[in-house]
C-alpha cells in the first residue's frame, strides 16, 4: 500500500507538469497530425489497396500504422527526456533521500506516460474520423485495440525510463530516440508491406513487435491491408505476439530500469 501511494503521487506529479507546460504537448500532438493530413490528402492518391477502392481505403489502411508509430515516438521520448530531465535537476537525488518507494518514481513515470496516451489516443482518433478512417467490427472490438496499443506504449514508456536512466542528459536522450525508433516504425508493415521489403528484411519486419500491433489493429478495428496477410506465424497470431513482446519488453526494461536507478550516486 505504500508503494501504491508513493507511485499514485509520482503520478500525479508528473501529469501536473504535463498540464502546466502546455506547449510542449501542443507541439508532440502537432507532427502525428501533419503526418496524416500529408499522408491522406497527397500521398493517398499514390498507392493502390487491393481490397479497398483509391486512397479512401488506403487512408483506412495507413490509421493503425499512424496510431502505433505516434504512440511509440511520443511515449518513449516524453519518458527519456522527462527522466534524464529529473535527473539533471537533481530532483532524482531528491527523491532517493525520501522515505519512499525506490521504484515509486519509475512507475509513476510508466503510469503517467499511460494517461498522457490516453489523451493522445482521443486527439489521434478525432482526426483520423475527420479524414475517413472508420471502425468495421463494433465497440467491443475496438476498445481491445485500444487496449493493446496501450499495452505497447506502455511497455516502450519503460523502454525511455530506461534510456533516460543511462543517458548523460535530456538532449543525449533525445537524439538516442531515434537511433531505435526510426528502426522499429519504419522497419515494419505500418505504412509498406513486409513483402516488399528485400528478402533479409522481411522476417526483421515481420517479428516486429509495432508490427504485430499494427496488424492486430487492422484485425480488431476492420481496416484493410495492402496484401494479403503473410504466411509468417507473427502474422497469423498478431494479438497474441503483441501482447507477448509488450509484457517482454516491460518487464525486461523495468528490471533493467530499477537496477539502473539503484546504481546512480552510489
């Protein structure tokens, strides 16, 4: 119950200073939205579905792409940077001569990162209506998307944690971000299919975790693809190898972040 408690107010600090530098969270919506306004109304006409008809479909196809690759880039930079940030003012010092939780500030980070995608979700939602995107398979189906979107930004928030914890700074931390999400969002069936990708890509795309969120999206939320679904096990299971890279990388990271953060100043 004291962790609880100590998290629950880590928590709560860390939403506060989201609400009270609004432009900061302006400007990490304003890309994702430039992205599909681009990507819709310019692009769109360029690519064919097979089983939809002109960009309208591809604009279905693209959205699920679109809400994992935002999610991923939003969550773990706003993680690291807000992490080696404490770290840098001293307020990780701060905390560690507190009678509290040692992993208190680490989960807080995790949880607040979790309603922050909350938010970004709904915005990320509203404008995808707004340029055609729709869900085919009912409530229930979707919010199990939501659902496992969730779980993966919250498991890539403690991917940042992690970085923040291991970086010299919050500028080391930012230009660390892209060395691996550049990677695991374009390296993936969110905008392409893996099956024009070279043969030694192929299988790196197609047990790509962002890839088996965005095809589980696709599933759940009734969108098209651009081909037919791979042979390839991944493919085939998407949900069930979301969900399991998602609880992997979060325990694994939060391990790896705890022992991290036992170790600074010692």
């Amino acid at each position: 119950m004291k962790a609880a408690s100590d998290t629950w107010v880590i928590t709560r600090r860390n939403l506060l200073v989201m609400l009270r530098t609004p432009g900061a969270l302006l400007l990490s919506l304003a890309q994702p939205v430039v992205f599909v306004l681009i990507f819709a109304y310019i692009f769109a006409g360029s690519f064919v579905v097979p089983d939809g008809a002109g960009p309208a479909a591809y604009r279905e196809y693209m959205m699920p792409g679109f809400f994992a690759q935002t999610i991923a880039f939003v969550t773990a930079s706003i993680s690291s940077i807000s992490t080696a940030t404490d770290i840098k003012l001293g307020m990780v010092d701060r905390f560690r001569s507190l009678p509290m939780s040692r992993g208190a500030l680490l989960s807080g980070r995790s949880l607040a990162d979790l309603v922050q995608n909350l938010f970004f979700i709904t915005v990320m939602v509203l404008c995808a209506l707004v340029v055609g995107w729709r869900i085919h398979h009912g409530f229930l189906r979707a919010a199990a998307a939501f659902a496992v979107l969730l779980l993966m930004g919250y498991a890539l928030s403690w991917v940042g944690v992690l970085i923040g914890l291991s970086v010299e700074g919050p500028e080391a931390a930012a230009g660390s971000n892209f060395l691996w999400l550049f990677p695991l969002t374009f390296l993936s069936n969110a905008f392409v299919a893996p099956s024009s990708l070279p043969a030694v890509l192929r299988p790196v795309a197609e047990w790509n975790p962002l890839s088996a969120t965005v095809q589980s999206l696709r599933e759940l939320f009734g969108n098209p693809s651009l081909t037919a679904v791979s042979d390839a096990w991944p493919a085939q299971h998407p949900i069930v190898v979301s969900v399991g890279w998602s609880v992997a990388i979060a325990v694994l990271c939060r391990t790896l972040a705890v022992r991290r953060y036992r170790s600074i100043g010692a």
